[in-house]
C-alpha cells in the first residue's frame, strides 16, 4: 500500500505554488505568449477571445479549488498537494482504456477525433457516475458543510469511484455521444468494452494502493497481504476488535466477548472471556509539525466494557493488519484477462452488440464470486448479498436477455472486423 506517493510542496523559494503563486503566473505568461503568437499569424481579436475560453477555465482551479485540497497541519498551515497513488492508476487506466480503443478504432476507419470524443464522453460519465454512486452509497461519511462538503465530494484521488456506477454513467455518456454523432450504439458498445476493462484493471492497482476494496481476514495457507497502520483494513479490523485478539457473539456492539486469543493486545491490558464489550473508540494523536505527513497518524483505543474501560497505547498496537485476500489483485488480474478475451473475440460475432453482451455476463460472473471473499460491504435488503452482488445478478440477467434478443435478429455488422 502506497496512498501518497510524493507531496508537491505549497512554497518554492518562499511563494505558493498554487493559488496567487507560481502556477497562476505561468498560466497569465502563457495567455500572454498565446496571444501574442496568434495576433502575428493574422487572427482576429475576436477568434483570440474565443479560444481563450479553455485557459480561462483553468484560473478558479489554481486559485480556489487546489489550495483548498492541500493537505495542512493541525494549525492550519499548508504542507502541500498530495499526488495520491490511486489517483495516478485511475488516470493511467483511463489513458489506457483511451488507447486500446482507439487502436481498434483505427483497424475499422474510424476518424481518430471521432473515437476520442467518444472517450471522453464515457470517461467523464463513468467518473460521474462512479462518484456518484459512492457518494450516496457512503453520504453519512461526508461530514464537511457547504463548500467544505463539495470539495470532500470532490476529492476523486483518494478513492470512492463505485465501478457499477462507473458503468451506468459510461453508458449514458456513450448512448448520447452515438445519438449526437450518428454512431451505430450496438457495434460502439462492442467497441468500448476491452478499453474499459483494461481501465479497471488499473484502477484496482489504485486500489491496492490506497487500502480500498480490501479482501477478509484470511489464516489459511493462502496468498495473503497485510497493510499498515493507517489503512482502512487495519481500521475495520480494529473496530471490530479482530485486530486486538477478540472474538464476538455478534458482529455488532455491543456484544459478548466469548475468547480473547492468548498473547493477543487486548489480554495483555486486562480483557476477558464473558465481559461485555460496549464500545471501541480509537482516536487518532494530531502528528507535530516537521513529521512525515504521509505517515499515519498514532492511534489511542479505548475500550469499553460494562464496568471498566481498557486503554491501549499507540506504541502496544500491531504494527499491521490481520492477513487478508489479495481482493484488489484478483479483481485486476481478473479484469486484464477479460480485456483480453474481449479483444480477440471482437471480430468474431456476427451481429453487433454480442460482444458487449458476452463481457457484461463474464464480468457479473466474476464480481459476483470476487465479493466473496472481500469484507468491505455488508448485505443488503435482508441478504447476505452486497450491493455489489445484487447489480451483478441484474445486470447479468439483463445481459443474457440481450443475447436471447439479439440472437433472433439478422446477422449484421456495421463495421469490418479484422
């Protein structure tokens, strides 16, 4: 696990860097240079201030919007931007997705231009979608007030993208991207559908990196991977007493402990077989100024029973978690073998839209067994089924329907195939 992978600093020889800063001046010595360069190839004043429509964009982006998303000490003081490892993978995966599509674009003699518009528009709606997905899935979690809430919605790099709402958001972009641009839906549907696979395969490397989508505690001879302090393994274990050795009557508090594991962190200050377990607070000791800032911040725990409380110092506390299933591994293995299945199956069929048939049904096949072994999302509507689970089941019903429909029409392609 890797959340941070480097800071960019908020001073360089003592100014900002974003905001009033060094940014900012770039980008008005830019607009200059432009200009300038225009104006002596002939263009209209006019025609200048129309193109200059996408800098000027640019401008409440590096005043408002990212020094706002830099990270600060307790006291306020700016440290600097945080290039966050998910971030990265999500945006080499669209990059990826992006190419291979328009590769195959090409074979078919498809207007580059045309092909790219029609990424950006399902990258875009993906991202949307996926954002919001997650967002009402997890609103409790969004704590923040007016703006401050926004920019929390907003912080797209540090997690949060629901794959299914990705899905749902990338269709619709790409169903009014076809309808604008006259584009066969069926056949675009089968165009896309390697080049959104590869893209999740990286972005569940982002995943790994940033501790998300994480796999159950796993003590069989297994692979396994462990992540540190900090991490939101290490936290759901530590909240759930896992990570100090107990064991509950019921998953939820409060709860009887019915064993404490011998040499475990809550035997050696006290808790016992038959106490009852009310509460586990863990708070976290604001770091001082100077440490490393993407270091996770020391962790205090209390716990609560019915007449005591147990305190455990963060010097006592594992210093990772519990073994878990590699989830996010899987999850992108699983999906690099899918985008190349779909890939050489491409030409194959003989009526559009069977592709993308086939890759919706394999990958609800494959997200439906993954979310075994994942423990991040509990069951839903009264089953021990995930969210997750229950779309995949939808979507490839849905899926099947569209092969049986499918099947009965003419055999038909827009484009050649090769």
């Amino acid at each position: 696990m890797r959340s941070t992978l480097v800071f960019i600093p908020h001073l360089i020889f003592g100014v900002p860097l974003f905001g009033w800063g060094w940014v900012l001046g770039l980008l008005i010595l830019a607009i200059i240079g432009s200009v300038i360069l225009q104006r002596r190839s002939g263009l209209s004043w006019s025609e200048i201030v129309g193109g200059l429509t996408v800098w000027l964009l640019a401008l409440p982006v590096i005043i408002v919007v990212l020094p706002a998303v830099e990270q600060r000490w307790p006291d306020g003081t700016a440290i600097g931007l945080p290039v966050r490892g998910y971030g990265v993978m999500v945006l080499l995966g669209m990059l990826a997705g992006i190419g291979i599509t328009n590769i195959r674009a090409r074979r078919l003699g498809l207007p580059s231009d045309l092909i790219v518009g029609l990424a950006v528009w399902a990258v875009l709606g993906g991202i949307i979608g996926a954002r919001a997905f997650y967002v009402v899935q997890k609103w409790e979690t969004f704590h923040g007030r007016g703006w401050q809430r926004v920019i929390e919605i907003l912080k797209l790099t540090e997690g949060g993208l629901v794959v299914y709402g990705g899905i749902m958001g990338g269709v619709i972009a790409v169903v009014v991207y076809c309808y604008r641009h006259r584009l066969n839906l069926l056949a675009t549907g089968d165009l896309v559908v390697p080049g959104f696979f590869i893209g999740l395969s990286l972005g569940r490397i982002g995943c790994l990196l940033n501790g998300c989508c994480f796999g159950g505690v796993c003590l069989a001879p297994l692979p396994v991977i462990h992540f540190p302090q900090g991490s939101l393994p290490y936290q759901v274990q530590l909240s759930t007493g896992q990570l100090l050795g107990l064991q509950l009557s019921e998953p939820k508090l409060p709860a009887i402990i019915q064993s404490v594991q011998p040499g475990s962190v809550a035997e050696s200050v006290g808790v016992r077989a038959g106490d009852q377990l009310r509460a586990i607070f863990a708070q976290s000791i604001e770091p001082s100024a100077g440490s490393d800032p993407a270091a996770p911040a020391p962790v205090l725990v209390d716990i609560k029973l019915d007449n005591s409380s147990k305190r455990i110092l963060p010097d006592q506390l594992p210093a990772q978690s519990l073994p878990v299933h590699p989830a996010q591994i899987y999850a992108s293995l699983n999906a690099l073998l899918l985008c190349l299945l779909i890939w050489q199956m491409q030409p194959l069929p003989s009526r559009d839209g069977l592709v993308f048939c086939v890759g919706v049904i394999l990958y609800a096949t494959s997200r439906f067994l993954l979310e075994r072994i994942r423990s991040d999302e509990a069951g839903q509507l009264g089953t021990d089924f995930t969210i997750a689970q229950l779309i995949a089941l939808s979507t490839g019903a849905l899926a099947c329907v569209g092969l049986l429909v499918l099947s009965r029409l003419p055999s038909q392609r827009a484009w050649t195939w090769t």
